[in-house]
C-alpha cells in the first residue's frame, strides 16, 4: 500500500496520524502544509519515503518510527515533563 504524493497536502485539521505497517511507501509533500499536525508515528513496513513531507507543518512535535525504518531519519522524540 502507499500514500501518493500530496495525498493530504494542506489539511488544516489533521492533528495526528498513524501509518499502519501495512503501508510500504509514501511519497512527496504527503502532508506539507497540515499546519494542526502535532504527531506522526510510523509502522515497520515503509520502505521508501519521498521529500519533504513534513514541509509547513509548524505544529509538530513527535514523529515516531521503528530504528531501521526510512523514516527514522525524521523522528522527533517526545518530550518528557
């Protein structure tokens, strides 16, 4: 399964998503400009991610995702109180 480029682009009330393990690939821009987006976690199965997905997503804090994935390069660890 993938999620095509821009697939979500500018949805200004997407506050947090979860990729199931099920989705291998992700492509560009997929939620550039979802400016409420606070939290991203990744499943084990994504093998490829394309550029900037996270472009203009002023309000994210947390993106979580296994050690070995492509998208590891991209976490943001939560922050403890």
């Amino acid at each position: 399964m993938s999620i095509e480029d821009g697939a979500f682009m500018d949805c200004s009330k997407l506050q947090s998503i979860v990729i199931p393990d099920t989705v291998t690939f992700i492509g560009d821009y997929v939620f550039e400009g979802c400016t409420a987006l606070t939290s991203a976690e990744f499943g084990s199965g994504l093998q490829s991610i394309g550029a900037d997905i996270f472009s203009g997503c002023t309000a994210l804090k947390t993106v979580t995702a296994p050690s070995d994935s492509p998208a590891a390069a991209l976490v943001i660890p939560a922050k403890t109180v």
